[in-house]
C-alpha cells in the first residue's frame, strides 16, 4: 500500500517541534535547508520515537537542494543514522562516491529537473544497490516521454517510488494506483514542484480506499 510522505523544511532545531503534530504515514524531514545540519546529531533522542516514519534527506543542489552542504559533513550525518537505523534518503551518485551503506532501510533516489533521461542511465545508477534492497526512488520534470520512463521503473523495480514534478498534481498519485510506494507531499511549504499539501493527499486516498 502506498504511504504518504510529508515533507518538511528544517531550518533549524526550532522546527523539529512540528514533528509530533504532523499525521502522515510517515515525514521526510529536508536538512538541506542549513549549510551545517550537524545540530539534528543532538536531537535523535527526541526523534527516536519516530525512527519508522522519519526519513533524513540532505538533497544536493544539483538534484534539487537548497542550501550547499559539505559533502564530508553530509557523509558523516548519513554514516551516524545508518548506525542508528534511521531511514536516510541518499542520492545514487552521492552514495557511490562515498561508499555510503545501503540496506533496506535507505532510499537511493535520482532526480531529473531539466530532461528526461534514459532507463539505462537510471538502472546503471541503481544496479550496485540492489544487492542491498534498498528503496529506489526517481523523481523527474514532466517534459516529453516522462510518463513512459516513469511506467517503465514501476515494472522493472518491485520496489521503488517514482514522481513528476511540475505537473498536475493528482499525476503523483495516479502513480500511486500503478505502484509507486511513496508520494511525496507538503506539510505547509512545498519542497518540490508538483507538492500537494499530505491532508489533501490523505483525504483523495482515503477516498478511493487506498
């Protein structure tokens, strides 16, 4: 069954308190919108309680973050939650430079702003993960030939969330319906193009009995 992730921009130890109040499935929180996210190490005391519907995820700015984050500090974050067994979200590119672990609880994620790429460039960015099971996920612009690339990832991998970004965004969970374990939505700002808010997202499940 699909599950909602909610998504929500840290801008400092302040935000963590939002945390509690947020009904999703499970919530994503973005740390890439400091330069130094190191203050969240402080804080998985209190986060421990919701260590199987929080996902830590420091996008690049290539792959859509906000803020540029050292790679050696990122890599030590990602490196200290996986020994806690939080779920991180890592890019593929990123994992494979820094040999970062991977197991069934990380999500090894591609994202595609400015085309559309082709589905061998995506398996090859993959196939040294999947020993590991972990959760892919591939999140691309909806230009020219993106419905078919996105169709195509949800039978090759039995595993895997994919999205649009910059479409309609019930497409996100038409996805869903064809097998796409995660959608990705908001809690109040949006974190990617194409974002609905995750009450509206729930209440349309709810609603078709998803």
């Amino acid at each position: 069954m699909v599950k909602v992730v909610a998504s929500l921009p840290i801008k400092g130890k302040q935000d963590l308190s939002k945390v509690k109040d947020i009904s999703s499935d499970m919530m994503e929180l973005r740390l890439d919108y400091v330069e130094d996210p190191s203050f969240i190490l402080e804080e998985l005391d209190y986060l421990r309680s919701f260590r199987d519907r929080v996902i830590f995820t420091i996008r690049s700015i290539q792959e859509g973050g906000v803020k540029h984050v050292n790679e050696e500090v990122k890599a030590k974050i990602y490196e200290h939650l996986h020994d806690l067994n939080f779920i991180v979200d890592v890019e593929a590119e990123f994992a494979s430079r820094h040999k970062t672990h991977v197991d069934e609880n990380t999500i090894v994620s591609c994202h595609y702003f400015n085309r559309i790429p082709d589905v061998k460039e995506i398996i090859q960015k993959f196939s040294p993960f999947e020993p590991s099971n972990p959760l892919f996920k591939v999140a691309v612009i909806g230009k020219q030939g993106y419905k078919g690339l996105l169709s195509s990832l949800l039978d090759i991998y039995p595993k895997i969330a994919v999205m649009p970004m910059g479409v309609n965004p019930m497409e996100r969970i038409a996805f869903s319906i064809l097998g796409s374990q995660l959608i990705y939505s908001s809690v109040d700002e949006p974190t990617a193009p194409g974002q609905m808010k995750y009450i509206e997202v729930r209440h349309i499940l709810n609603c078709m009995g998803l």
